[in-house]
C-alpha cells in the first residue's frame, strides 16, 4: 500500500461526501493507493479550519492557492462553485497533480474547452464526477447495452426531476441567478451524461426551457425551472431528455428506459438497486419485465455487502468514483468519465440553449 496525499477545495455538500468517500475508500475497497486526508480549502480559512476538524484533514488551506501548491498534496478534488474550476484545474495540472472535478465542469464552454486541453496536456489523470452512473444497476446496463443484449438501440428516455423549488413561495436563492445554477447547469447534466453513456453521441437536439416561477420573495428569477430536450443520436436512434427542479412529489427522479430490437430496460434511482430487464424471446405468454435486485454479481457492489438485495447508497456512489480515480492515478490510464467527457455534456447543454432560442433543430458542436 502507498499513501497519496489528499486535497480537497470546497467543504460544502459535495465537499464533505468526498471527504467521506477519501476516508473510507481504502477499507471497502482495499485499494493499493491509501488516500491521506492532508488539506482542505474553503471560501475562507476561517471555514477551511472547520471542515478541516470535522472532517479529519491534517490541515486547513487558507486559500485553494496555497493548498494546489502545497508538496504534501499530491491529488485534487474540486468541490467549488462551478466559476472556480477553471483556474483551479489548471493551476493543479501545472503543479503536476491530477484532478478530480465535480460536474459540470465549467459554468462556459470557454473554461471547459480550456480545461480539457490543460488535462490533456498535462498527461496527468482527470476525471470529471457523475456519481448517478456509478450504481450497480447503472453499470449493469451499460454492459448489457454494450454486449448487444438489447440489440440496436431505437429509442432512449431519460430524466432528472426534483421538487426543491417547486413551491412558488420558496425564497430566492443562490440557485434562481445564473445559467450554471438554473436546471440546465445543475440537473440537466446528469440525463445528458446517461444518454451519452447508455446510447452514444448526441447528433442534434430540439428543445424547450421554461422558468415556472420567474418572481420569488427576495429576487428575480433569471434561469431556467425545466427543461424538455428531443434528440437524435449518432447511431440513428431517437430520444428525449426531461429536467426539473419543479417537478412536484419528485426527490430523486434519475430514471431512464432504453428500448433496443432485442429487448429492453429501466431504471429508477429512487429504487436504485433495482433494473428491469425484458428479452425478446421464449413463449409469448412467459415475456415481460424482471426485476433484477444487484448483488454481488454486479459491479462495484460487492465490496460494500455480500448479500444480494441489501443494496448501496448515495454515498456509495461517491466512494465507488473515489475508487475510480485512485484506479486512474495507480495505472496511470484513463478512467472514464475523464474531463473530455465532461465536454461532451457541455457541448450538449450548449446545443440544448441554442435550440431553446431559436427554436430549431441544432447540431451538437464536438
């Protein structure tokens, strides 16, 4: 076993689930690399201090600068406010480090393409967080589509809905102003991510935003609430991609079906250890959807639970990506989905915003 220090910028809510993850990632996985919580950054040292005692890190940063630069940091996790990646990353790849950054990878397709060719200039390990595709379940189906198990894909549906604004009455926020905090920079990443793992490249889109609430008490609302996406992909098939941060009733509605000429599946990740499967053959009468509960037999679970059916958790998924990116840095091979895929989504969200305004098919730029 070796240590690799550990930095994290960002103490808030994903800054404390990597926190988590780097903790235990060893122990349920027992990886040759055996992170050491060395130092975390805040907006503020005041801040940095008390992530710093709650979580374990060694030491607090007084700044992102000073903990990139630091020698006993050796891998970076960006957790920051999507207007930081750019300089943060770039600043880590010229150090020598690599980096893990949390989605989207910028707030302007300017930083994202800037991001990409500083990682891949560096050479340097890079990964980009999409915890959702990291379940059991959501593995599972990529390899079933993958062995042709559905056959050709004909159609794809997928969707990302919440309720955390759908009440009219919730007070403006930090989440009402700027495109990158609107549905399109928070939720929609996560559907677009699924289709373009599950089915391939996105060849255009046609699409629809809409701001539901556009006045809250205390502000103006300038993003968008929901948004509805058609799509054709690369390989022919059909789509459509649904997100909302309105969606009444919804906590977590990742969910998606994917119908081939052999056979088809869906998942709910509100019931995440679970994926329907129905195959095209046998009697008539004996076909239809199987429920199939993950277990150990599946990737990356049983490292958590032998029993099939006890199922993972939201902060299972995070340590599965901390897992992926130590496997990444130890190989010295890239581990998807690496910063280039991370574009890929943007390029989408990009092609999604220019649809919206004119209101016409757009191709996706690549």
């Amino acid at each position: 076993m070796t240590e690799i220090g550990i930095g994290i910028v960002g103490g808030g809510y994903m800054g404390k689930a990597h926190s988590v993850a780097m903790a235990s990632v060893g122990a349920v996985f027992g990886t040759r690399l055996r992170p050491r919580l060395e130092m975390i950054a805040a907006s503020s040292a005041e801040s940095a201090e008390r992530y710093r005692a709650a979580f374990g890190f060694r030491r607090a940063a007084p700044d992102w600068q000073a903990l990139v630069n630091d020698p006993g940091v050796e891998a970076v996790i960006i957790a920051s406010p999507q207007g930081t990646h750019r300089e943060i990353a770039e600043a880590a790849f010229a150090s020598g480090k690599p980096v893990f950054c949390e989605k989207p990878l910028a707030d302007t397709m300017e930083d994202a393409r800037a991001m990409v060719q500083a990682a891949e200039a560096s050479g340097l390990p890079n990964m980009v967080g999409f915890n959702y595709s990291r379940t059991p379940a959501t593995q599972f189906a990529r390899k079933l589509i993958a062995e042709g198990a559905l056959g050709d894909i004909t159609w794809f549906r997928c969707e990302h809905s919440e309720d955390f604004l759908s009440d009219p009455a919730t007070p403006f926020n930090w989440r009402c102003s700027g495109r990158a905090n609107g549905n399109m920079g928070d939720l929609a990443p996560h559907p677009i991510n699924a289709a373009l793992a599950l089915t391939g490249p996105i060849a255009k889109v046609s699409a629809d935003l809409e701001t539901v609430h556009a006045e809250r008490p205390g502000g103006t609302v300038d993003n968008d609430d929901h948004a509805q996406i058609m799509c054709r992909f690369a390989n022919g098939a059909m789509g459509h991609i649904y997100s909302s941060r309105i969606a009444t009733g919804r906590k977590m509605g990742y969910a998606y079906e994917v119908f081939g000429t052999k056979g088809a599946l869906r998942f709910d990740q509100e019931d995440q250890n679970a994926l329907w499967l129905y195959e095209a053959e046998g009697p008539e009468a004996t076909r239809g959807f199987r429920k199939i509960l993950t277990g150990p037999a599946h990737p990356d679970y049983e490292p958590f639970c032998q029993g099939p059916g006890h199922g993972t958790g939201y902060q299972d998924q995070i340590i599965i990506e901390a897992k992926d990116f130590l496997e990444a840095i130890d190989t010295d091979q890239p581990v998807w989905p690496t910063f280039r895929d991370g574009l890929a989504v943007a390029e989408v969200v990009e092609a999604v915003m220019a649809s919206a305004e004119t209101g016409q098919w757009t191709e996706v730029r690549q």
